[in-house]
C-alpha cells in the first residue's frame, strides 16, 4: 500500500478542512493518507512516504512562513521522483490561492517531485476562498486520488 503525506498550515481550519478532504481522496485510491500539520512535520516522515501533498493559507500571494521554513529545511534531492500535489486558500477572490498553490508546486518541481495538473478542474490545485464549498473539497479529493494513483 503507498503512502502520501500531506503537509499543510492552517490559520483558520480552512486548509486543515482541505486537508481532511485530501486524505479522503488519497484513502479512496487505496493508499493510506498520513495529514501531518507542517509544525509537527519531519522530513524522515516525507522520506518514507510515497507521495507528498502540500496545503497552505496564502501569505503575500505566496505559502505561508511555515511551509516555506519546511522546504527551507528540507533535504535538498532526498525526496527526488516522489508523486506531489499542492492547495491553498485566500481570505478573497484575488487573494492569491491560485499563486499560492503555484508557489507550492513549484517548491515540489524544485525538489524532483513528480507533479500532475489537473484539465479538468484547478489546473495548479485546488484553491478556495475562506471555507471550503463542496465544490472546493471535491476537488481536493480528486488531488488526493490522483497524487496516490500517480505514486
């Protein structure tokens, strides 16, 4: 059975509530999900597992300070070929969750991580605006099913 990780920070419990969702779609392609707030995260967890999903509120249009302290500290190369995914939220449209989920991604590509976009709903990840719609937790499901199907 593969496992995924998901790291994520959350402020208002808004990306904790994706996260869930995330989980929830890892566990519905067969893989164990393991949700892992970012301060608690340790890179021998991401080692072991077989894929890494990122989550964060957005932050001057970027990830916030702890999820970027996370890859700051991660060991560069160590994670290489792994299955990634990432989701944000802003607090409003225009926010940033869509750069945010860039910014994300980018840190996985950065790290040798596998990373597939979605043509069929948020192109760079999920994203939402305050709480998250059904709409919204679905898609982070479907991340979640894909990133393990990937791995």
């Amino acid at each position: 059975m593969k496992n995924i990780a998901i790291v994520y920070e959350s402020r208002t419990g808004h990306v904790s509530a994706m996260a869930e969702a995330v989980a929830a779609g890892v566990e519905r392609a067969g893989a164990k999900a393991i949700a892992i707030p970012v301060e608690e995260a340790t890179n021998a967890a991401i080692t072991s597992a077989d894929g890494l999903i990122v989550g964060s509120f957005t932050s001057y249009g970027q990830m916030a300070g702890g999820m970027k302290a996370f890859f700051d500290n991660s060991p560069f190369g160590a994670w290489k070929g792994k299955a990634g995914g990432a989701f944000a939220s802003s607090g409003q449209l225009g926010g940033g969750a869509e750069t945010t989920a860039i910014s994300l991604t980018m840190a996985l590509l950065i790290h040798g991580f596998r990373v597939q976009g979605d043509c069929d709903g948020p192109h760079f990840g999920p994203v939402c605006v305050g709480e998250p719609d059904e709409a919204a937790l679905e898609h982070c499901r479907r991340l979640g099913e894909r990133v393990a199907l990937l791995a």
